[in-house]
C-alpha cells in the first residue's frame, strides 16, 4: 500500500468520524430542542384544560357553561404562557450562544413609572385608573404589547413548538423508521443457513434499517441550523431588533447634550464673573490711578511716583488673575505638551504625594484630553479633602481604542456619587463622550475610581513613562 492510498484512506477515516461526531451532536440538540419546546407548549394547555374542566363542573347547572370554560381556559392559558414567555426565550438564547456563539439581543424599553395625580387617580403612562393595582397590569399588559422584544418573544413561545415538531418530526420519523424496519422489513423465508435467501434478505434489511437511521444521523445538524435561523429572525428579527436600543440610545444622547450645554453654559457664567470680578475691576481700578497720576504729575510727584507703583502692582496682579482664567479654561502644559504631562504637573501640585504612570500612543484628541485632565484633576482635589489618604497613584493608558484612567488612593473608602456633585459632574463630562465612570470603593479603603473614554488616535508610535511626584 503506498503513502498516499494510506493518507486517503486516514483522510476519509477522519471525515467519517467527524461527520458521525456532527450527527450525534445534531441528535442531542434536538433532544434539547424538544425538551426546552415541551413545557412552552404543553403547560399552557393544559393550565387551559384544567381550567376548563373545573368551570364545567362547578357551573354545570348555569345555561352558558362553555362560553364561561372557554373563558376560563383562556385565562389559564394565558397566565400560564406568559409566566413562560421570558423563561422560553431565554433558553433559546443561551442555547444558540452556547451552541454556535451567537448572541441575540435582548434589550427591553423602560416601563412608565405609576404617577399618581391630587384626585387620587394613577396614571400609566397611557390612561388613568382609580385602583393601583389596576393600572399595574394594565401598564404591563399595554408595555408587553408594545414593546418589540417582548412582543418577539411571545411569538417564539407560538414558534417554538410548531418549528421544533417540523424540523425534529422528519429526524425522529426516519431514526423510528431504520429501527422498525430491520426486525420488520420484508424477507425470504425459502431456505437456512448462512447462505440461505433468507439470511441475505436480513442482512438486506438490517443494512437499509441502517442507512434509513444514517440519514437521520446526518440530517439531523441541518435540522439544528434550521431551528437556529428561525429563532434568530424571530427573536432577533435578522437584528433588526435594536429599536430598543436605539431608544435608550437617543434618549442617553439627549440627556447627555443637555449636560454638555449646561456646562457650556455654567463655564461660560463662570469665566464671565471671574473676569468682571477680578482682571476687569483690577484694569477699571487701573484706568482710574493713572487718571490721578496724570493730574499729580506736576503738583505732586513724590504721591504720583507712589500711585504708579501701584498701578504697575495691580497690573501684574491683572495679568496673573488672566493666566489663572486661561489656564482654568485649557491650561497650557495641555495643549503644548499633552494629557501625560499636564497630570504630572497637577501630580506635583497636589496636596498629597502622588505617582503618575502615563502610557499612550502620541497625541489624544483635544477634548478627550480636556475632558480627562479636569476630571483627574476633580479628582485629585475630591481625595485631597475627603479620604485622608497618604497616597495616589494615577495610571493613564491607552487600550483598544479606549483611553483609561485609573485614581487610586489609600484613604478610607465610602465614595458615593449621590453625597456630593464633583463625582456627578465628572460622571456627566464623561458622557458627553460616551464614556463611563466605575467607583470601587468599600469602608476602610482603598478607593479605585476608573474612567474610561473611546478615542481614536492617529499614530502607533507609543511611549511609556513613569513620574512619581
């Protein structure tokens, strides 16, 4: 036997296996199919049957009693089924990610909060009710309707049966069929022995039993994909299913516009009192010295040289309240040398010992950086009046498109968003780029406040450096 006869038929040895593996697969996840179909379907009905009984035979003597069984029945039905409509897709979820790694959105919209008006009267949202419970279910039932996920996952409750019965009946008929068909087929029964026409006859029909349960074998993986398509357009609705999430997603950008505007605005209130305030006032005060200068230039010149000195004072007092005002508004290390070095020269400013590790590829964009810098700086005064901490330490890296900053310190811990506004307002500067704040921080210390920012950046060169302030 030569190499290449020995590889073909250790090639098809493998492709053998792999293809009865496949099928044994395939028969398992129908069994799981039909499993997970089974109480979607059949427990709603027989809630329904039950409750149709029961009527019967308490109302047996009322004229109408089928109508009120009907009733009942589907009442019972309903109830049930709709205990079971999240369980079922769930499953279905988790089957399809754990099977093939497709994952299938579920992202329902929120629910109107139960408002009550001064007639006493509650408001769902879409009508008003006197009871509370009332307006409970029907808030529910008017939210189930609506919502797409929800709505997509009652029809999978109808889908699931029907769609598991048309792709497991045809694998379940041809694996019974080969098992009957063996002992049953028909035979000869001229003759014995193991020649005999009869012995070939059951060989013959063991061998067709076999094929006909090889062929469930092996269309039983396509009946998987099929079982896999339907609920993904189903549930999925070939992912169209994202209303939801662009819902949250316009609302969360609305709120997060609102922010950035009132921020804008607020700053802008801010600049313009600092400046009529403080440099303004300052250069008023200026213009009026050198007024009585100019008038006691020539009677009294000793007073004069007195106001200049001032006047010379108050200008170098106007000019650093300006640089203060501007390095407020984007401070010049920022600009000039970028986010790393701005956090260092805030890390030998701090009122507590700080090490600063910086790891980025280049330049950040502008507002990212602006963004970060005041947060860490927000930070940094929120640790230097609050934890009586000895130490922080703040890492700033750029990974996977997304820059993080990360500012540790070891204080006592318990830092809540909800006692103060500096964590609120860093949290509603970083939504305005759609970043996130994450808050670690149990009594006792330490306390790890994390931000994270998406941002692109432009050139792969990447220097890492270490500052300890």
């Amino acid at each position: 036997m030569t190499t290449e006869s020995r590889t073909s038929g250790m090639t098809m040895r493998a492709y053998g296996q792999a293809v009865l593996a496949a099928g044994g697969q395939g028969l398992a996840r129908l069994a799981l199919m039909v499993l997970g179909a089974v109480p979607g379907c059949v427990l709603p009905l027989g809630a329904a049957w039950i409750a149709a009984g029961a009527t019967v035979v308490i109302m047996q003597e009322y004229y109408p009693v089928v109508l009120f069984a009907l009733i009942a029945a589907i009442l019972a039905g309903g109830l049930v089924a709709g205990a079971l409509v999240r369980r079922t897709a769930n499953r279905t979820r988790r089957q399809l990610e754990r099977w093939f790694g497709i994952r299938l959105p579920a992202v329902y919209q929120p629910m109107p909060v139960l408002e009550s008006d001064e007639r006493g009267h509650w408001w769902t949202g879409y009508s008003y009710h006197r009871s509370r419970t009332v307006a409970k279910y029907a808030q529910l039932l008017h939210w189930a309707f609506r919502d797409r996920t929800t709505r997509a996952e009652m029809l999978w409750l109808v889908v699931n049966p029907l769609v598991t019965v048309a792709l497991a009946g045809p694998v379940a008929f041809l694996l019974l069929m080969g098992t009957v068909y063996a002992p049953t087929g028909p035979r000869v029964v001229d003759g014995a022995g193991p020649f005999s026409a009869g012995m070939a006859s059951t060989l013959v029909n063991i061998a067709v039993g076999l094929g006909i349960i090889g062929a469930g074998v092996l269309v039983a993986p396509y009946a998987v994909r099929g079982y896999v398509e339907v609920a993904r357009r189903v549930l999925d609705q070939d992912g169209r299913a994202t209303h939801a999430q662009l819902t949250r997603r316009v609302a969360e950008l609305t709120e997060t516009r609102a922010d950035a505007v009132g921020s804008q605005a607020a700053e802008l209130r801010r600049i313009e009192r600092d400046l009529h305030d403080g440099a303004q006032a300052r250069l008023v005060a200026i213009g009026m010295t050198l007024g009585t200068i100019e008038h006691l230039m020539d009677t009294d010149p000793t007073a004069a040289r007195e106001l200049l000195s001032e006047a010379r004072q108050s200008s170098a007092r106007a000019l650093q309240e300006l640089r203060d005002l501007v390095r407020g508004i984007h401070p010049p290390v920022l600009a000039e040398r970028g986010l790393g070095d701005a956090v260092r020269l805030l890390a030998l400013d701090s009122a507590l010992p700080a090490e600063v590790c910086v790891s980025l590829p280049d330049r950040l964009p502008a507002p990212v950086e602006a963004a970060a810098y005041f947060s860490v700086c927000e930070l940094l005064a929120n640790t230097a009046k609050h934890s009586k901490a000895d130490q922080v330490w703040v890492d700033i890296l750029y990974r996977a498109g997304s820059l993080r900053v990360t500012v540790t310190d070891d204080g006592v811990g318990v830092a809540d968003p909800a006692k103060g506004t500096g964590l609120r307002g860093v949290e509603r500067r970083l939504g305005t780029f759609d970043g996130v704040l994450a808050i670690d921080s149990t009594s006792g210390g330490p306390t790890t406040v994390t931000l994270e920012l998406p941002c692109e950046l432009s050139s792969p060169r990447t220097s890492i450096s270490f500052g300890k302030a």
